[in-house]
C-alpha cells in the first residue's frame, strides 16, 4: 500500500488527500497543536504532532512506512523544520520513492508584471521568498542523497476553493477592491492544485523537477472581488487606491511584486488540463454548490 506523510496537513494537503484512494493509501498528516491531531485523527488520517518539541525518534518512527511525502510546513529563521529535524536520519525512510515540496512563486520576486516560467532565475525580494528558496534547495540537496527518488518542487500562488473565497471575505466584510494600475495576482483552485500534485505523482519519475502551478489568467484582485459580488447578487465594495488604502505591512508586501507566471510545463510534462481555467469558472462553480446546500 501506498502511504502519504504530509508535514503540514493544510487546506491542500486535506484536498489532495480527498482525491486518494483509501483502499490504496495510508495517509498521516501532521499539524503543530494537539486539537488540531486530533482533528486530523477524526476524519479518518493518521494524526502526529510535530513541531519543535516532537522527539524526532518518534517523528522519523511516524514517516517510517512513508512512499510519499508531501511538504508544505513553512520554514524558519533556522531553515526547513522536518529537516532541521530529521536530515542526519533522512535515509532511514528507505521507502520514500516521491517528495512534493510545496514552495511559493514568491521565489521570483517582482517582475514588473512580466511572465516568469520554471527557466526565470528566482529572485526573492521578501523574507519569505528568501526563506523558501532556501528551503527548495535543502530539499534538493537532501533528495540527491536518497537513490531512485522522484523530487518535485511546486510553486504555489494564492490559493482559493470552497471556504476560503472572496465570497466568504465578502460576507465578512473584508473583501476591498484595491487599485494599483497594472497590479495582478496569480491564483489557483485548491481542487485544481490536488488535481496537478496527482498527476505528479502518477507520472512521477526519479530525479528533480520544478513546476509552477497556476491558472491561466493572472488577473487585477480588484476584479475578482467584483466578479464574485456580481455572482452574489451584492454591490462591490468601493475601490481604493494603493497609495490611500490601509493595510498591514504583510498585506502591502504583496502589492511590492508583480508578475504573470506561466504554468506551460505543468501542462506539457504533468499532463494537466485545468478544470478551472480563471477565476471566473472557479468561483461559478463555489457558488453553484454553495447555493445548492
């Protein structure tokens, strides 16, 4: 039997796990607070505890019986916590024939609103940019250690699906329409990201390769909080510009870069084919089954 660890058991990591068949794999999922385990333990996954008190002797007993690793936890100051964990162990999970490192297209930093691909060298300018390109290598280099592993990095941009859409900021109160000329972001359906890290690991092979994920349509934020309005049958919050809008440094932050980033490779070596093309198909169809309840 297959057996999927995920270290970080988050919104993507529960919807690739959604899409596995139980009859064919085990699948552990990590989180750092013991209510969450137990969360995790509820809906029917093996639940661990890991943060920076886990014994590793009991985290590397956990991953043991792993195929299949998935990594989104982020890093630290210190580096990538499973390996700053475990990395004088790692060749004890002799099983382990797939790691996924879900990294960020942050690594590119700003490009002025021009495409990017796998081939664009990555210039981080945040923190955590810098942080995840120092992760992707720590994973790089502790897979090339580990003989016939197929490792993978994915670049994520901002991810959205059922739950956490600008339908649910809408409700809250929070959704803002803010103008920054030729400001876009990337974005991708959470069902599609499961369906891309599946095709990865189906047609996995070992080696090293990176992908970005995404849609095909980087898009200004502004417009999608007004397609979603539309569909809600609510009126569009007011927008605001950049220079007058009031934010957290965080959220200004990724006002700072700009750029469209091809997903041209997950398509031609993954095989991929998106069921959610823009954000216009992906918040039809989470509407649709939200008015369907």
């Amino acid at each position: 039997m297959n057996h999927l660890a995920a270290v970080g058991f988050g919104y993507t990591a529960r919807a690739l796990a959604a899409r596995l068949d139980r009859r064919a794999w085990q699948i552990t999922g990590t989180s750092r607070g013991a209510d969450d385990v137990e969360n995790i333990r509820a809906a029917g996954f093996n639940g661990v505890l890991f943060n920076p008190e886990t014994d590793p002797d009991e985290l590397v007993g956990a991953l043991a019986s792993a195929t299949h690793l998935l990594v989104s936890a982020a890093p630290t100051t210190a580096g990538d916590p499973l390996l700053g964990k475990i990395s004088d162990r790692f060749n004890e999970l002799v099983g382990l024939r797939w790691i996924g490192y879900l990294s960020t297209v942050g690594v590119y930093g700003d490009r002025g609103g021009d495409w990017v691909d796998e081939d664009t060298a990555p210039e981080p300018s945040s923190e955590r940019g810098r942080r995840r390109l120092n992760a992707e290598n720590s994973w790089r280099f502790a897979a090339e250690l580990h003989a016939n592993l197929a490792m993978q990095v994915f670049r994520l941009p901002g991810i959205y699906g059922p739950g956490r859409s600008g339908f649910d900021k809408l409700r809250d109160g929070n959704a803002r329409r803010i103008i920054k000329p030729g400001q876009v972001f990337n974005r991708m359906h959470v069902d599609d990201i499961a369906g891309a890290l599946l095709a990865a690991i189906d047609g996995a092979e070992p080696g090293f390769a990176v992908y970005n994920l995404s849609d095909d349509e980087p898009a200004p934020p502004q417009d999608v909080v007004a397609f979603a309005a539309r569909l809600m049958g609510v009126a569009a919050p007011p927008e605001v510009t950049f220079d007058a809008a009031e934010m957290t440094p965080m959220a200004r932050s990724f006002y700072g870069e700009n750029k469209r980033v091809s997903n041209k490779r997950m398509k031609s070596e993954l095989g991929y084919q998106l069921k959610f093309p823009t954000y216009r198909e992906g918040l039809a169809d989470i509407w649709r089954h939200e008015s369907e309840r």
